[in-house]
C-alpha cells in the first residue's frame, strides 16, 4: 500500500556520534514511511557512512534526502577529516570538535532558508542548542532528540536541579537519588561524568542545551513506555514537556542489508562471524562489545582477554579499535591458538542486531551505551556492565536495579573520553570470569536474569 503524502517536511540534525547518528537516521526512514518529506543536515564524513541507507530508502520511493554542510576544521582546529566523535584522538579535539558544533550554525540556517518545501519541523541532538535560536528566528517548530533513555535524563536531571551533590564528601561513596520512584545508589564521579561536571566546554554546551530546551515544543527518545513507564512519566513532570517515546528505532531496520550498514560500514570487520556462530549451541555464547569509542588498550584489554579465557565459555569479542601492543601480545602469548575452538577476535564493526539477535547468543559484555542497551533488551539479551564514561553508569544502574537484567563487571570510576588513558580503570580477569560465569549459570540467579531479559 502506498504511503499518502502529509506534505509535513521535517529536518534533522544528527550528533556526529554514533550513538547518537544511527538512531535519528532510524527516525528519519520511520517518518519517511509515514510520509513525511525528510531532509537530514550532515558533514560529508558522516554523510558518507549512512549513504547506502539512505539511498535503499530513496529506490523504495521515501521522500527523504542528505544535505552535506561542511565542518569548518582550521577554524575550530581540527585535523581535515575528524568529523566524529569516533575520530578524535586526544582531549583538545574534544574541545575542538564542540567549537566546530558551534560553527555549523551559520551554514546550516543558511541552507534551511532556501530549502524547497519549507520546513515545518526540525528535530536536533540535544547537544546542537544553537538549532533552538535558527528555529526562532525562522519560526519553526523545533523538538530536541535525546539519546539516551528518560531514566538517565531524570537522574541527570535531579542532579542538576537539587544541591544533592554539595552534601556529599567522598568521591568513592554511594548515595541514594533523591526524587526517584526506585532506590538508585551512585557516586559523585558517576553522575559527573555527563552533563555540567563534564570540561569547561561540555558544561556550558549543557547549560546551553538545557536553556534552548525551553523552548522547544517537546522531546523524542528512543525508548518506549513499557520499559520505563514510571521514569517517561516523571521525566515529562520534570521537564513539564511533551515526551514522545518512539523506541526502539533500530526495530525499524527489517532486511539485512540495512542491519548489516547501520553504523561505520568502512570499518565493518571481514571475518564472517555469524557462520561461526551458526556452528555453536543455543545460548552457548557471550557477545563482547565496548561500545565504538572503546579501545583495546595495554594490560586492560589483555585482562579481559584472560578473563574469558578463564571463563571457559564461547564468546565472540568485537574489538573495533586495537593498538600494535595489544597485537603484539595475542602473537607472542598465542593467545588466539590457544582459544581458537571457543573464541573469535573481530576487528571492526560487526552487524551488532543480527549477533544479538542469533539464537547462540546468550550473554552480552556491554558499555552500557542506550542503543546498546535497547537492542540486547529487544533481542531478550542478559549483560554483564562495563560502563565507561557519559550516561553509561546510570544506564548500568537502569539495567541492574530497575530492570534487573545484568551483573556488574566492577567498574566504579569513569575513565576519561578519548586519548591514551582510556580503560586505564583495572577490571581483573577473575572479576571478568566471575561476572561471565554468574550470568551464563544455570543457577537460580542466572537463570532468573535471562528469564526476565
């Protein structure tokens, strides 16, 4: 059945983050199959690793385009290429890469301006608040995307609106949230690591962010109300919004080939690794994947290699980013001869939904990520936690104490965004065991675990 035109025309604006960009170009085909016209505003880079997408979107007769807008690097002060998060290297692109955020404003509200048929509409990453002042000064409505889900939004918010944080001395002490319809005990580090408590730069792009949010005429997340029903209800509250959760957006993706190009595909791994798990027993295998900003690092990525060998479990492990050190050392110790008849190294990007999604699947070691998260819940996934920095420790304490679906690899402390101190936090190969083993038992507790997930 052919879908009627609404004649609405609605513009995007992703974050050049992965997390953030997969799921609002989910979007961007959802409203074109509801017929909306839909214009997507990126950088060349990022436009280039959605393209196949999209253009399978445009063959089946969707009225949704690209924009490219250039990202002004010498300005800002970025290496000619680093369009992504993903693609930085060290802590002053970080604050490079917020300043060229800033600069896409001009750019962009001139190409909205000449954009045939006008827009009616523009949805924007929470983290680009200078869409709110464009939107006002061409008097279109504007509704902000959050990644993450409404859980972590109201603890962040509560954070940010109560002096809960000045009664608290010790960084390693646990404190419980107030304003919460459950009991959530975190750490100061842990809910700094997100929003104002971030870098000078990150602070003020959330207090911005928060000030542009007034104005717009609601939120989008990519959640959905039966997951968290008492936390989209007390987050509208908070934000006194209109909260529309239209989650999980990765369920919009039906044919391979649009699973298997979600994401980097120019970094997509050549090891055929579903035919591998085709060969394992059901719910015999433990998927690992620290998310696309992680690095396998020194002595902490050799850990976790040790700790799942000493598991004695199948697992596949997803290393997408890796250094000369850690190679060095899984020739010279032989390590992957030695694990070859239960274990696969992957390196690159991998169809995460179709893996998650195989019936030898019976565990996940995740950052803790939102769109990770959704996807092992929508494919009826347990996970061991590793969060890392960002939200993850609160989407941790979402998956371990509201949903109650995973076990906790021990990580307490955030480690820093991007550079060569990232994982410099020690998660011991005997914790990795132990937390692997728990959830892949088939005692009471594993058991329960998977039942629920």
């Amino acid at each position: 059945m052919a879908t009627p035109s609404t004649d609405l025309h609605f513009v995007l604006f992703p974050l050049m983050a992965q997390g953030h960009q997969i799921p609002m170009i989910d979007i961007a085909r959802i409203l074109a199959e509801r017929g909306v016209i839909v214009t997507i505003i990126a950088t060349p880079v990022n436009a280039k690793r959605f393209k196949p997408v999209i253009d399978r979107a445009i063959k089946e007769k969707l009225k949704i385009r690209v924009l490219e807008v250039e990202l002004p690097f010498a300005e800002a002060g970025l290496p000619e290429g680093c369009e992504n998060f993903d693609l930085i290297t060290s802590a002053s692109q970080l604050v490079n890469m917020f300043t060229a955020m800033k600069l896409l404003e001009k750019p962009s509200e001139k190409i909205l301006q000449i954009l045939s048929p006008p827009p009616n509409c523009i949805i924007s990453d929470g983290t680009f608040p200078w869409t709110s002042d464009v939107a006002k000064r061409l008097n279109i409505p504007r509704i902000v995307f959050y990644g993450p889900g409404c859980f972590a939004y109201l603890c962040i918010h509560i954070v940010n609106n109560t002096n809960i944080l000045d009664e608290i001395e010790s960084n390693p002490e646990y404190f419980v949230l107030p304003g919460l319809p459950d009991q959530i005990e975190v750490t100061k580090p842990q809910v700094l690591a997100w929003g104002k408590g971030n870098t000078k730069e990150t602070k003020e792009t959330f207090e911005w962010t928060e000030e542009a949010e007034k104005y717009a005429c609601g939120i989008l997340v990519n959640s959905f109300e039966e997951l968290e029903p008492k936390y989209v209800e007390e987050f509208a509250k908070a934000k006194d919004k209109k909260v529309w959760c239209v989650g999980p957006v990765s369920l919009c993706n039906k044919s391979v080939e649009d699973i298997v190009e979600r994401g980097n595909k120019d970094v997509i791994g050549d090891h055929d690794c579903l035919k591998w798990l085709d060969e394992r027993d059901p719910g015999s295998v433990v998927y690992v994947c620290l998310g696309s900003l992680a690095v396998a690092l020194g002595d902490q990525a050799i850990e976790l290699a040790l700790g799942l060998e000493l598991s004695n479990v199948h697992f596949i492990w997803i290393v997408r980013k890796t250094t000369d050190e850690f190679e060095k050392w899984l020739i010279e110790e032989g390590y992957e001869e030695r694990v070859k008849d239960r274990g696969l190294i992957v390196r690159g990007w991998v169809p995460q939904l179709l893996i998650l999604s195989h019936q030898a699947i019976g565990a996940f070691v995740t950052h803790c990520g939102w769109n990770s998260t959704l996807e092992a819940i929508c494919a009826g996934i347990p996970m061991v936690t590793w969060p890392q920095f960002a939200e993850q420790f609160l989407n941790e304490r979402f998956i371990i104490d509201i949903v109650k679906i995973g076990v906790k690899v021990g990580v307490e402390v955030p480690i820093t965004y991007r550079g060569n101190d990232a994982f410099n936090v020690m998660v011991k190969r005997d914790d990795i065991k132990t937390a692997v083993e728990c959830l892949m038992s088939d005692k009471n507790e594993g058991r329960e675990r998977r039942k629920r997930a």
